[in-house]
C-alpha cells in the first residue's frame, strides 16, 4: 500500500500535468506516465485566452520561461477578408505559445513541483480494483495508485478500460484543418475569420515570431471543411493575411469540441476522465488547452477530497458537479444563431466585442 501513489496520472499534456501540478501543491503524490519521451517535431503556436494564462500564473508557470508572448486585441475579418475590425479592449488578451516548448515546460514543471514523471512508456493495461489503480506499462513495470486520472488525449485508450466513453468515440467529432506558414517577423496576435453559413465556420490565424497557423474549425463533414479551406487560403493571401507561395501541407484532426457536454459521465471507478478524453474543448472557439487545463486543476481538487473520504468513490462522483459548474458555459456554443449576428458584427462595435468575448472568455452573447 505505500508504494502506491496517491494519483496516477495517465497522459503529459496538458490536463495531465495541470492535475499533477494541483496535486502536488495539494500535497499528494503523483505519478504522470507519458508516453512520448520527448515533444521533438515541429513547432507549432497555439493561443491560450485570459483565463489560461491566469490559470498557468496561478500554477506557477512564468510565460518568459515557457516561452509564452502575450497578445493584446483580437481583429475579426468576415468571411471573405474584405473586411475586418479591430477590437480592443483591455480584457481581450492571451498568449501565443509554440506547443512543443509549451507541452515540455508544463511537464517539466510537474516534475519540479514533486511530481514522479515516467516519460517514453505507454500505459497498455488499466485495473481498477476496489482500492487501488494498477497500469501495466509498455516496458513490462506496473505502477499501482490509489486513483487514476485519464488524460490520455481524445482517443483514450484507458477510458475505455475504465468502461467510460472517450469523446473520440462520439458519434460526430468535429474536423479541424490546419496548415503552417512562414512569415516576416511579427508580434504575438489572434485574428478570427467568422464565417456566415449553417455550418458554422470559424477559422484563426494565431502569429507569433516567423510563423502563422491557419486553421478551420467545422461540426460538419470534412469533405466540406476541406471545401472550404483552399478559397478562404486563397482569399486570405490575396488580403495580405498570409504570404503567397506554394500550397502548404493541410493537416487534419479530430476536435472534440463541446463534446463534454454530451458525455453522459466523466467518472469511473477510482478515476476521472480529463482533458480532450473528456470532451473538454470549447465548442465556440476551438480552445483545448484552457478546458484541458481547468478540467486537471478541478479532478485534483475532487480527488484531494476523495482520498479523505469515509467512500472516496463517493466524492469522486462530485467532479461531474465541478466541471458543469466551472467550464460548462465556457464549453457552449453561444446562446445565439451566429448566422443571424454575422451581418451585423461588422458594422457595431458593441456586436463585435460580443463575439470577442464571446470567443476568448466563453461569455454569452
Ligand atoms: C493541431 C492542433 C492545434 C491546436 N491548437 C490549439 C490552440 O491554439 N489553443 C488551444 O487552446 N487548443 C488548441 N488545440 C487543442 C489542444 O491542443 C488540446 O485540447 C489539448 O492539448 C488537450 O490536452 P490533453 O492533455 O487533454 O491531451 P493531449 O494534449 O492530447 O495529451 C495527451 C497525452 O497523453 C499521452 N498518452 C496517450 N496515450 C497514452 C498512453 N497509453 N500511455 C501514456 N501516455 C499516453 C500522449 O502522448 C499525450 O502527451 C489544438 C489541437 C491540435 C491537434
């Protein structure tokens, strides 16, 4: 029993290592398990709104040491990149980050602040016993916990160990595309492009340094999110927003944007699905690592409680209530037809702080 830790942690990114970092201030001990030994690959920037630079702050992550630039104002162009307006407020900020030094730093960071981090090995087998968690790993070693907190990203392998249902296993996942570009040096923004049809198109450019990333969030089939892509490229290099030159590589993925909402439970047996696992990703914006985060910072507090419990099953339970009050607003779709608004957030600034806030701080409209 006192080589189990109290929270096994099952995925690096970031939900996994926000939990740990909240864990460890908690003062439990934690196990993360990662299966990457390392992040590597390309850089590619991510933005991250005011709440998720708060939240970052508030564990302890300094934006100069995770290589975190703030952005100030966010400007929203219609559809066709003929028009734009900027919008300016004070409350309409974040950060860009360059997702690799990003997902490193947080993981770095969970190992700073106490927490045991097994990088390179995967989980391959998940037991849940009456009181304690038990993963086999990859490389033949069990590590064995008191619960478990599944933030193995959208497809979550454990989640279905766990007999919970991961948000990649939704019947309808919306489709992101992306592509990244090399531009002059600029400075860290976020500029949105809303798109006025059904499906409900929203696409970002995110800058920071030398490089741009466009890409294209859609809850409708990706025959028609890739539809869409090549003209609003187009349109927007012929704006100026993005440079010429050859087409880049498109990349695609699953979203599991506002699927959380639709998850019937976010609780097992000993543990807590988490992150994009959950369905933690706000259905509006496209943003993940905020929802990811949060969802980590809200699991360690119910588990801090739960381990403390006379039936810690019991206040396990309580996380459902947690996240729906935290992040189930922040998740929705605006409370509002965008269709309908589209006209009219070009032409009244009050409008378009609506869909600025609506978009970086989840508010509705
Ligand atoms: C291309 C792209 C761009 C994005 N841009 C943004 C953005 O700009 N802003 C934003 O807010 N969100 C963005 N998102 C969404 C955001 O990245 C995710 O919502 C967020 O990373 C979710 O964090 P997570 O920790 O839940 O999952 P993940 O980041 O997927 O982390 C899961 C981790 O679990 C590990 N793992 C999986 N299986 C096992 C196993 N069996 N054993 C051990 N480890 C395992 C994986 O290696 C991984 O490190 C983007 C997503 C993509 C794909």
């Amino acid at each position: 029993m006192s080589d189990a830790a109290d929270v096994l942690v099952l995925g690096g990114g970031p939900a996994g290592c926000a939990a740990a970092l909240r864990a460890c201030a908690l003062g439990l001990s934690v196990q993360i398990i990662e299966r990457r030994a390392t992040r590597g690959g390309r850089a590619c920037n991510g933005w991250i709104g005011p709440a998720g630079a708060g939240l970052c702050e508030s564990l302890g992550l300094d934006p100069a040491r995770i290589g975190a630039e703030r952005f100030a104002g966010l400007r929203l162009h219609t559809w066709d990149i003929r028009r734009h307006v900027d919008v300016s407020e004070p409350d309409i900020w974040g950060w860009v980050v360059d997702r690799t030094a990003f997902d490193d730093a947080l993981f770095q960071a969970a190992r700073q602040a106490g927490a045991v981090g097994l990088a390179g090995v995967a989980a391959e087998q998940v037991t849940l016993g009456e009181s304690l968690v038990r993963l086999r790993l990859g490389d033949g070693r069990e590590v064995v916990g008191r619960t478990l907190l599944l933030a193995d990203g959208l497809h979550s392998y454990a989640a279905g160990a766990a007999n919970l249902t991961p948000a990649g296993r939704a019947p309808r996942v919306p489709q992101c595309l992306y592509a990244e570009f090399e531009v002059p040096a600029s400075a860290a923004g976020l500029e949105i492009v809303i798109g006025s049809n059904r499906a409900g198109l929203i696409a970002t450019v995110t800058r920071k340094g030398t490089r741009a990333r466009l890409s294209l969030l859609t809850r409708g089939a990706q025959a028609e999110l890739r539809a869409a892509f090549q003209p609003l490229l187009a349109a927007a290099r012929q704006a100026g927003l993005l440079p010429p030159g050859p087409t880049p590589e498109i990349q695609a993925h699953p979203s599991p944007a506002g699927l959380a909402l639709d998850l019937d439970t976010h609780v097992g047996k000993r543990c807590l699905l988490l992150g994009d696992a959950g369905g933690f990703v706000s259905a509006f914006s496209n943003e993940g690592i905020y929802p990811a985060m949060m969802s980590g910072v809200l699991a360690a507090d119910v588990v801090a409680r739960a381990l403390k419990a006379p039936v810690p099953q019991d206040e396990l339970a309580s996380f459902g209530v947690e996240w729906r009050t935290r992040l189930a607003d922040y998740l929705r779709m605006p409370n509002t037809d965008l269709s309908l608004l589209v006209p009219l957030v070009f032409n009244n600034p009050q409008m378009c702080l609506r869909v600025a806030r609506a978009f970086l701080h989840g508010q509705a409209f």
